[in-house]
C-alpha cells in the first residue's frame, strides 16, 4: 500500500497547515482518502482518519510511539505532568493520580460542581434582557472556577484571573513555536521567551503557593492538591517533589480548564440552533431534578443530554487531532512506517468521516441513543488506549451538569450578522468568539 503525497505546492501547502489546519485536513483527506503524507528533510509526516491506524498507534502497539514535537513545546508550560510525560515516569505518575480520578471519588465534587455552575446562573439572571455577551468567554471563566474548586480547593479572585490571562498569552506564545519552528531561536533574540518565562514564574508563584497551603491547612472535601500532596509512591514510600506537584497541577488547569470551556461553548452554539433538542434536555433534566439538584445520580438519568453532548463531542472535538512519532520502525496495513516517522490521527475527519458516519456532518444527537457499539468505538475526543485523558469522566460530570442545569435556567440565541467558524490552535475554539443575546 503507498500513501499519497500532499497534493498541492508542498511549502504553501504546509503554511495552510500551520494556519487553517482544519481546511486543509478537510481538502487533503477528499483528494488523498484515508491517508496522506508529506517528507520534509528525511522526516515523513502521515496524516490519517483511519480507525484501525488510531487502534494500532494509541492500543496495541503503544509502546512503539511517543511523544513528537507538539507535545515537546508544551513542556514549556506544563513541564514533565502526565501530558508530556513518557516512559516508566509518566506511568509511575499515571498510577498514583489514576486513584483521584475513581468514579466513586469524582461523584464527591458534583455538588462542588453544581454550586459553582449555580453561581454562573445567578450572574447571568442579574443581567438585563437583551445584553450581548461571549458565551465562550462565560464558559471559560465557568470552568476556571469549577477547576479552582475541585483541582485545588480555591476560589475564583483576582489572583487566579490574573493566572488564567497570563495562561492564554503563554498558549499564544506556545502555539507560535509550533506553527513555525523557525520563531523559536528567534523568540530568543526579540525577546518574546524572555516574557513568557516571567509569566511562568509568575503562574508557579500561586501554584507552589497552593500546594503550601494544602499541606499545612487540608481541607474537607476532595481536591487534587490535598490528594497528591498526601499521596506516597507504593515502592519508596516518598511523597512527590513540589515540581512534579507543580507539573501536575498545571497540566490539570492547562488542559482541564478550555477544552471543557469549548466543549460547552460548542454544545450551547448547536443547540441555540436546534430548539427541539432544548425542549428535550428540559423534559429530560425536570425528571431527574430534586430540590433543584441533580448530583451524582441524577447524571445517570440523563442519557439524551448525555446523547448531545456526545454528538457535539463528535463534530466539535476539542482535541481534534493527536499525533505520535514512532520510536522503532513498524508497519501498519502494510504500510513501512519508519523510526522517526510522525503520525497525525485526525479525530476530527475520523468523526465526519463519510463511511463510519450516517449523514456526518448533522447534529443528531438521537445516532447516540442506539445500541450500535461500532458508534462509540469511533468517537474519540478524550483520545484513545492507556494515554487516554485521565480527566474523561471528570471532563463529562462536569459538562453534563453545566448543560444540564444551563438549559432550563438560561434562555439565550446567537446574535445576528456574525461569521461563526473553527480556529484550531491546541484545542478547537471559536475564531471569532459566540455571541448570544439574551432573551
């Protein structure tokens, strides 16, 4: 089997990848089919939506692929925290923390949840009639201080604001390095990485800050910081270093935070477009409600909310692609892969693809209420195998209970005249934002 090349002007080709990545997956996956590749100084890229090749890369043959480029500039932020991390220390790390992420142990942060969500819709009511606002600035300040609550037992002030603006400069500078690597020699000389180090030192600051305060005044109810503050490794008996402690509470705030903000951002974008699916959730949503609340159990009677979220999952992934260079030479499909190779799975087009998909490109939230397995087998937005994100269950309580108790509180539509499209940086976010009016 041999793997087309790029079709198109190899250098401006690459520039759309770097820019517009999702317009040129969307024409390069039309012309080429399931696979396509480009070699740029003896170093191949594929770029595939071929669940078998997702199996292959993420499952049966994970120890065969690592960590590439991308995930190399994150470390920048995130240092060696289980998104970067590899080998025997990333599993060792996986272990310890893969505890706090028990079921059982995330139905104690539910009410957690609800409070700060609750907090959102009293906000948002005091607002008058007919204001303009950003739904998706709105969910990223939501789940800021849904993570604070939970992650660190902190709230929302003017401290952590300042972390949160100072953590989306950093992306903007980390999405710079990897759209072109030429800029990171130069982000030396102009100055550029000397900023963005001193708003790291400045976001380790409130972290180390935290992880003292946990350490000396624990609280009640769970929260990462206190967890891994206490935790010990099984075979030496020692607690982590405050800079793995640091690692893994950024990564968890770095990672956690915007891609549940989008995913919500994306949901209520579909459903202000489709009013039969909000009369549902409501319907659904009223039957399960107790006192206003929904808890822990209340989230397992609602299987078609569940059922929205997963198909805007689906069309609105926010990790839409993830990637993995091979360390030994393999061969997939009869495909020669080779060591140093890149691989580029594209969730994105895996989810609209045409041939696992009945009409891929409608938001039917109703294809997730069938029994057909082969649905789920090929919905990957969390990733996929022993690397899949440890914050999945954590991630779905928390969007799940925000859609959940939005919808019958709020009553919101977009606002007119607005171009509404995908930007894909590290997550897929609104280019342009969402803007809604409040009815």
């Amino acid at each position: 089997m041999t793997i087309p090349n790029i079709k198109g002007n190899l250098p401006l080709e690459l520039y759309y990848f770097a820019t517009n990545p999702i317009h040129f997956l969307d024409r390069q996956f039309e012309k080429n089919g399931e696979q396509f590749k480009a070699t740029i100084l003896n170093k191949t890229i594929i770029c595939t939506r071929n669940p078998t090749w997702l199996e292959h890369i993420f499952v049966k043959n994970q120890k065969n692929y690592t960590k590439d480029f991308t995930m190399r500039q994150l470390e920048f932020i995130l240092g060696k925290g289980l998104l970067t991390n590899t080998g025997e220390a990333w599993l060792k790390q996986r272990r310890l923390i893969q505890t706090a992420f028990y079921k059982g142990r995330l139905d104690s942060l539910a009410t957690i949840m609800e409070e700060v969500i609750e907090a959102y819709i009293d906000k948002m009511n005091n607002i008058p009639s007919g204001s303009l606002f950003f739904i998706d600035e709105e969910m990223l300040d939501m789940t800021a201080s849904v993570m604070l609550a939970t992650i660190f037992g902190e709230k929302m002030n003017t401290e952590w604001k300042g972390v949160q603006e100072k953590m989306a400069d950093i992306q903007a500078y980390i999405v710079k390095r990897i759209q072109f690597p030429f800029y990171i020699p130069l982000a030396y000389m102009n100055g550029d990485h000397q900023k963005a180090q001193k708003k790291k030192n400045s976001i380790d600051i409130s972290i180390y800050k935290t992880i003292e305060k946990r350490k000396n005044h624990p609280i009640d109810h769970f929260n990462l910081v206190s967890m891994l503050v206490n935790a010990r490794d099984a075979e030496t008996g020692k607690r982590m270093p405050d800079q793995q402690l640091r690692d893994e509470l950024v990564t968890f705030y770095f990672a956690g935070h915007e891609t549940t903000a989008f995913a919500l951002s994306w949901t209520f974008y579909e459903l202000m477009q489709h009013p039969e699916v909000v009369k549902k959730i409501k319907k659904e949503v009223t039957g399960v409600m107790v006192n206003g609340r929904i808890g822990s159990d209340g989230i397992k009677k609602l299987p078609y909310t569940t059922a929205v979220i997963h198909e805007s999952l689906r069309l609105h992934p926010p990790a839409y692609i993830i990637s993995r260079e091979c360390m030994e030479n393999d061969v997939i499909e009869n495909v020669k892969i080779k060591k140093g190779d890149t691989i580029i799975v594209s969730l994105i087009n895996m989810h609209k693809h045409p041939e696992l998909w009945e009409n891929p490109l409608d938001f039917n939230p109703e294809r997730f209420m069938s029994e057909d397995e082969n649905l789920h087998k090929n919905l990957h937005p969390f990733g996929a195998g022993p690397r899949i994100c440890i914050g999945k269950h954590f991630a779905m309580m928390e969007i799940i209970l925000a859609v959940a108790k939005i919808v019958p509180a709020l009553d919101f539509i977009l606002a007119p005249n607005q171009k509404i499209e995908a930007e894909a940086l590290i997550t897929l976010k609104p280019k342009n934002g969402i803007m809604v009016i409040k009815k």
